[in-house]
C-alpha cells in the first residue's frame, strides 16, 4: 500500500489580526500564496507536478471567497493547470486539508499536493461569514433549533462550561496561558522555528508573543464573555475566561508538502515523517470545544497506540481550559504539550492552524529525537480532528 509522507513544513510568522497588525496591507490570496511558493522553491518542486493544493479557510466570504486557495494558486505564480480547494471544518480546516491530502496520495488520487491554510483575520473579521445585511444570519436554521432548544452558544460560553465541569480555577488557567508564552518565547530565541519560516513582510516573530507575561499579570485581566444571559440559562457562573488565557484573533499562514516516500526519493526529497493515522468525530454542540477528548481516543485506537507512546502533543490552545480539560480526560503529560508554545501565544489564524500546528509538531519530533507525534483541534459545532505523525528514521 502507497505511504503518504510530509517533505516539508513552512508556515509565516503569525501576526495580530486586527488593523495595525503587521499583515493588515496584505491580501489573504497574497499570505496564502507566500506559504504556496515558499514550498516549491525550498524543494526545487516544479509546480507543475502538484496534483492539487488544499486549503482552510474559515471566513469564506469577501477577500477569501470564491475558492481562495485556487486563487493563491495563482497569485503564487503556478501553472494555470494546478487545481485548488477550500476546506471548512472551523477551526479544524488546515488540519483536515492534511488529512485529505493524506488519504488522497493513500489511495492513488495524488502523487504530490499541497495541504495548507491561510486566514486573514484583520481583513475578514471573524464571523463575517455569519451575516447577511450586517445581521446574523440563522445559521442553525429551526431543525438545529428544536434539537436543542436553548440553542447553540458562543465558543466562550462553552470554555467556561468545560471550566467549571473540569473544576479548573483561573489560576490554572493564567498559569497555562503565561506558560504558554513563555515556551513560545523561548523557542523564537533558540531557533526552533526558524527553518519552519518564510517570511511576508519584516515581521521577525509571531507578534502576539508577550515574553514578559506572567500568571500575575494574566490574573488582572477581566472576564471576556460574562453576561446575565448566560447565567439565566446555566446557572450561576463563576467566570474565568478572559482574553489573556483565549487564543487571540491572527493572521498567517502554514502548508505541508505532501506525497509518497518513493516518490519523494525519486526527486531527492527526504521524507520527514509519515501520516500514520488520522480520525475525525463529532461531540455535543453545546459543550462545543471538548470533541478533542473522543478524538484522541479515537485516534489513538486506530494507531493501536496508547497515550504514553506519544513523545509530543499539539493541542490548540482554543481556550487554556479546553486543553487542562483533555489533558485531565487523557493523562497526557503536560510537559509534552505545545513544548514550543500554543496558541495562546503563537496565534490562531482559524484556517492556517491545523497545517501551523503540524509544522510546529514535526520540528519539535525532529529536535527531540521523537517517534510519534498527535496534534488534535477542537472545532465549531461540536467537531475535532485528530492526527498522528511518526518522524521517519534515515
């Protein structure tokens, strides 16, 4: 059976993504683009051996409407001939592009092809997506109503649902989150991400980084989303959340180059490591952001691995409080998690995280002399993905 390996793994910088951020000029085709190109010339890739670039995006409306990946194909300079695709799974979007990338090359669809994201949310705000006219549009639609009658409700009502249910106290949550930072500044200033990166404008380092931050400091920030809305529904709430322990809102970029490993020998490509198993599943809407705890079990099941054979995790940092939850489910060891900082620090430009997230996991299995990797995401509506790479020997 055909194998499908990862080339290569770049991604951008990641910026704020709000204006004032350093990619606020750039058009999100353009971002895409960068990440698109950067792969081809690092490689020596003759864009006209891609059988297709599958690309995240989550606000699919405006400048990252009508099949943007296709136009950063273009933008990139490739072959009118390469094909492009825009996936949407939420926040999961780049990360399935991998995934079907992978199964592509698997059954024979693809000998080579691009699974990549981009998100410009300084350009696209986020859940513009939502409206029609300026106004909410009903996404859920009444079926989606009677099935759930309170109604589905924002993603940080959910992270104080899963914070409360977990038992987990703000303190642990700004702990996380300063760690957080704190190992994402580290791993700027020793090189760890410096092969991962190509640059777009002179932006050095993802700007959302704040080295000085500290639990301390985390602890003075107000609750982002408290509301008596809320507390009407659910009861009491003892809000936690605040936007120093949420991921912020960014711009950026990442891709992986994907194929099989005898094709990547016949162009002198060193395959880096194989796409061993990947799974996908659904969770309770409501509770939302907790679908990564199924799909870790998922697929760690079909792997036929257990947690401890996993020498590295990449878990977005959505929230801190979906990640202490997982980590509570699944006894992974926290000091094997987002070792290079998450995106908490690092960003979370939606569609570009699942490929940010896999470019981040494959160079920390490569420093650390690791086996397997398993990133997962959790996703909008009650979904996650889960991956797991196995760094190749030579």
């Amino acid at each position: 059976m055909r194998d499908a390996v990862i080339v290569d793994a770049v991604r951008t910088p990641i910026a704020k993504g709000k204006p004032g951020g350093a990619y606020h000029q750039v058009h999100p085709v353009d971002l895409h683009a960068y990440v698109l190109r950067a792969l081809a010339e690092r490689n020596h890739l003759d864009p006209a051996e891609i059988d297709d670039v599958i690309g995240g995006t989550v606000g699919q409306v405006g400048e990252q409407s009508t099949n943007a990946t296709r136009l950063a194909v273009l933008a990139a300079g490739f072959p009118e001939s390469v094909p492009g695709v825009t996936v949407d799974r939420q926040c999961g979007s780049s990360q399935q592009a991998l995934s079907f990338a992978a199964q592509g090359v698997v059954a024979g669809a693809y000998d080579v092809v691009i699974a990549s994201g981009a998100e410009s949310m300084s350009r696209v705000p986020i859940g513009s997506s939502a409206l029609v006219g300026g106004v909410r549009a009903d996404v859920g639609g009444p079926a989606v109503a009677r099935r759930y009658p309170g109604g589905l409700i924002p993603q940080g009502i959910s992270a104080e649902l899963i914070a409360a249910k977990w038992g987990l106290s703000r303190t642990q949550l700004d702990e996380f989150s300063a760690t957080s930072h704190q190992r994402a500044a580290e791993a700027w200033k020793l090189g760890h991400f410096d092969a991962q990166i190509t640059p777009v404008t002179d932006l050095a380092t993802d700007e959302t980084i704040r080295p000085g931050t500290d639990a301390a400091v985390l602890a003075g920030l107000r609750p982002a989303f408290a509301d008596p809305r809320w507390t009407e529904r659910f009861g009491e709430i003892d809000w936690k959340v605040t936007a120093g322990n949420s991921s912020p809102v960014n711009d950026g970029a990442a891709g992986l180059l994907v194929t099989t490993g005898e094709i990547a020998r016949r162009h002198g490509w060193r395959p880096r490591a194989r796409i061993h198993t990947v799974a996908v599943t659904g969770d309770d809407p409501v509770m939302m952001l907790t679908g990564i705890i199924p799909a870790t079990a998922k697929v760690l099941a079909k792997a036929g691995l257990a947690i401890g054979d996993i020498d590295a995790f990449e878990v977005n940092e959505a929230f801190a409080s979906v990640v202490l939850a997982w980590q509570a489910e699944t006894g992974a060891d926290l000091a094997k998690v987002n070792v290079d900082g998450g995106a908490i620090a690092i960003g979370h430009p939606l569609g570009a995280s699942g490929a940010r997230l896999a470019t981040t996991l494959l160079g920390v299995l490569e420093r650390t002399g690791g086996r397997y990797g398993l990133q997962t995401m959790c996703e909008a509506g009650g979904t996650a993905n889960a991956t797991i790479i196995e760094r190749l020997e030579f």
